[in-house]
C-alpha cells in the first residue's frame, strides 16, 4: 500500500469520530484535506466545520462544508465534539510534533476548543522520540534574531522558513537537531520565549486517539 492510499484509509476511518449535528475542526495538510475530502459525505449531518487554516477553508467550502469561524461556533456550542488533523511526528505517550505546513497556532487553539483530539497519520509518523522533524515555531517577525539565538543556547539548529508567512502574519523558524526528552517541558520553555506564538510540539494538545495508517490496515492507538 502506498503512503497516499494509507492517509486515504486514515482519513476515511477518522468519519466515525464525527457525530451528528455537531462542530467539528479540521486540520492542515496532505492527511487532513482527504478527511475533507470524505467529511464531504457527511456535510448535510453536521452543522459545519471551523477550519486551521484558510487553506482548509478553501477546500472545505469548495466541498460545500459550513465553515464557522471559532469564535462565532463558541457562541453556539460550548466545545467543538473532534480534532481532526495529520502530524509530522507522533512517540507512545500520544505527544506530537506539528506544523510541517504552518499552521500550528490555528491548529493548536482549534485543538483546545475540542473534547477530542484525533490524530489521522501513516506508519512513517510513528517515532520513539520527538525530533527529527525539524521543530517548527511561529514567531512575530521582529523578534527573528532574539528566538533564533535562543534555540542555538538551547543545543537546536533554527531555520527561517523562506519565503513563508503565516495565515496570522508571522514567520516559522525550523529547528533542527534538537533532542526532545520532555516534550511538554520543551513545549513550555519556548513558548514562554517573548516573540513566540507558539511552537509546534503538541503535549498539552496532544492527541487523545492516533489511527495510524499500516500496510495491514488502520491501527488504533488510544
Ligand atoms: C500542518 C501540520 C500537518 O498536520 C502535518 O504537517 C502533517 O501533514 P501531512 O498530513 O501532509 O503529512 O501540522 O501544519
């Protein structure tokens, strides 16, 4: 089976954690667009869907989705019912690393808003420790040379994404060679670095269920 025929199944499998008449957020990426894809069959038994990213919404509204901004979807329900969304890397305590296409803030607060977190992934995700895919942080512009300096103190290789700016305005610094042993101290002490808006270890919001795509089949990892 092909990587693209895994995310295909993955994402097909993610439909049975959408319930009826509820909200449910969407996720960015190769993964997450073919749960757009297939969240199309059900669009007439949700009331829509708040989406991570304007590319999201794009696909989402082409598809003839609902797309509710969160805010307006909190006035209505208290929580959105799932999280649905891809992830570069995930370990066996369900911590992830995201933003692999940028939009880990969005996704990080769609996340938040949710009662569940699912996690739709091909086996090449699967990771013993969080790192190797370089570490992305969203960072507002003028504080670039201040958080770049900090992660080399803190034994990681920053590069400024080139050319890219955020759906919220900013840059995204990659950082390379960094050797996650507590993902959610990390997590911690660089958000708490001034200039960042967050970055893209998941552990707070880390997935609540992982369907990881198999040549064997759709795995369940709870
Ligand atoms: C985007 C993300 C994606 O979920 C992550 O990059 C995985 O993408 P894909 O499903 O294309 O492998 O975090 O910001």
């Amino acid at each position: 089976m092909t990587q693209d025929e895994m995310k295909r199944k993955v994402a097909e499998a993610a439909l049975k954690y959408v319930k009826q008449g509820t909200i449910v957020g969407v996720g960015t990426g190769s993964t997450a667009n073919m749960f757009i894809d297939a969240l199309a069959s059900m669009k007439d038994d949700i009331i829509g869907a708040v989406a991570s990213s304007e590319a999201t919404a794009v696909r989402l509204a082409g598809h003839g989705i609902t797309v509710l901004d969160l805010n307006k979807a909190l006035t209505k329900v208290d929580s959105l019912s799932v999280y649905i969304d891809g992830a570069d890397e995930f370990d066996a305590g369900k911590n992830l690393t995201k933003g692999g296409g940028g939009a880990l803030t969005r996704e990080k607060i769609v996340a938040a808003a949710s009662d569940a977190f699912i996690c739709i992934v091909d086996e090449s995700k699967q990771v013993e420790h969080l790192g190797a895919f370089p570490l992305p942080i969203e960072v507002i512009p003028m504080a670039r040379e201040l958080v770049a300096g900090i992660v080399v103190g803190l034994g990681g290789t920053p590069k400024v994404r080139e050319g890219y700016t955020t759906d919220n305005g900013n840059i995204i610094i990659d950082v390379h060679g960094l050797k996650i042993t507590d993902a959610r101290e990390l997590e911690d002490e660089l958000n708490s670095i001034p200039g960042v808006v967050t970055n893209g270890i998941f552990s707070h919001q880390g997935a609540d269920v992982v369907l990881m795509g198999t040549a064997d089949g759709v795995k369940t990892i709870r």
